[in-house]
C-alpha cells in the first residue's frame, strides 16, 4: 500500500532511511530542513502487508529519488511521478532506480552513472597526514573559494556562485576546507547536503601549478576527519577511476552506483 507520508510518520520514516545514513543523505537532508508538506517536496512511503514501511519516494520539485529496502512497488512509483506535470529528473541508487525506469514513459534526455563511495574510518598508513596548512573556510573566504573553484578547468561548468555559497555556508549544508600559498588559495574541499548524520564531499580541487603535492589528501582528510568525529557519514560521487583511487587510499569504499535520469 502506498500513501503520502506526514509528520506523524517521521520516526519509521527515519528508522528507514537511517538504516543506510551515507546513501540516503539527500532525503534525510530534505526531511530536517523541509519537512513532510511543502509545495515543493512530498513523500510517500510504500507499506507491506504487515503494514511495514519498506519504501520511500521522495519529491524535491521536479527530482525524485526513491530508496527501499525490499522488493516495492516500483509501477505505483512510477505513475505518481508521471501524474505530475513538474517531473523531470530521477536519481538514486541504481539498483532501484533501474526498477522504475522500465516503467517511465517520458522521453529520457540522458542517464548518467557514477560511483557512490563512502568512508567510514580514515586509512592514514603508518603516518598521520600533517593538516596543519588545512584551514576552515568562513564566510569571508567565500568570494575567493567561489572564483578559485571556477577556473579549475573540471568545474567549467559549474553552477556554484557565490549567494549560493553564502546560502550553503550559512545555513549549514556545506563547510569548506583549503590551503593558501602566498595568501591565495590553491586547493580545497567542501561537503554537500549536509545533515546530522552524514555529509556529501564536492569541490575537490587544486590549482594546476600545485598538483601532486599532496594538497587535496590533505584537505580531503581534514574535512573527512572532522565529519566522522561529529559521527556523520561521509560519502562522495566519482565517475574518473583514477580520482576513486585516491579516494580509497583514504579510506573511502564502493557501494553502489549513483544514477541520474533527465526527461523531457
């Protein structure tokens, strides 16, 4: 049986989705700060036969992302996100997402895959990570982090400015870390869609004349660092092997694969 989810069902809605903290982090995120009933977001949970909550669809204007636990009823799924005019993306993890998709009659504009790997414990090897140069990002930084991460050429076509930023900063949904070189800033790392028990990491760039120096490790394990002592999950998308190996020397893991659905 499937119904929209109201406040009166956050608890099972959470014992849920907390099962798995890091690949639910974008709902668990939304639920804190939008709530059940917003013109904009919904959610409708799939129950058993025994009335247990098994599923959850998630709707953040024309997104929807879904996230189960068993077999659901992914054709129910699929007919309230064609019943809505506003639909245009589907993401989530793919093997779920993979359920739904036969049914989508939309015309699809692309589908894209990527790695979904999470970090549950840092790997450091025999020698800490000196983070000494790492420093915490205020709202001050914000101009210089925001120009500094556009002319990285793999964020070209970043959608980052800088009243978003200050919107993310404040409001609690991303932190940024960095190191300065003679007062101008070559490498950082922020997070995303930050919630009380995980965190996404983005924005991991270095300047190209301070590549291969180690700066990224180094603000990557800070930020990491710091997430897990408040005893969030920290987890990131990839879809360069390269970068995914780098990231498991830290001590990040594959689980799963990350899909995202663009419809007409």
């Amino acid at each position: 049986m499937i119904r929209r989810l109201t406040n009166y069902d956050h608890s099972i809605c959470l014992k849920l989705l907390t099962e798995k903290c890091a690949e639910n982090l974008f709902i668990i995120g939304d639920i804190e700060i939008y709530g059940y009933d917003q013109d904009f977001q919904k959610l409708w949970g799939d129950f058993n036969e025994k009335g247990k909550l098994i599923a959850v669809l998630l709707k953040y204007e024309e997104n929807y992302i879904p996230f189960a636990v068993e077999p659901f009823d992914a054709l129910s799924f699929a007919k309230i996100m064609m019943n809505d005019p506003e639909f245009k993306m589907m993401s989530g993890l793919r093997e779920i997402t993979e359920k739904i998709e036969v049914y989508i009659t939309k015309s699809l504009i692309s589908k894209r895959q990527t790695y979904y790997s999470k970090c549950t414990y840092l790997k450091e090897g025999d020698e800490v990570v000196d983070v000494t140069d790492v420093k915490a990002a205020t709202v001050q930084d914000a101009p210089a982090l925001v120009q500094m991460i556009n002319s990285v050429p793999e964020f070209g076509n970043s959608s980052l400015t800088l009243a978003r930023k200050l919107r993310e900063m404040n409001d609690g949904t991303s932190r940024s870390v960095f190191i300065e070189v003679d007062g101008k800033i070559v490498s950082t790392a922020s997070t995303a869609a930050e919630n009380s028990l995980s965190a996404m990491v983005v924005a991991v760039a270095t300047l190209n004349d301070y590549k291969k120096l180690g700066f990224a490790t180094k603000c990557m394990v800070q930020l990491c660092r710091t997430l897990l002592q408040e005893g969030k999950e920290v987890c990131l998308f990839y879809d360069n092997p390269a970068a995914g190996n780098i990231y498991k020397r830290i001590g990040f893991e594959d689980i799963g694969f990350w899909m995202m659905y663009s419809y007409e």
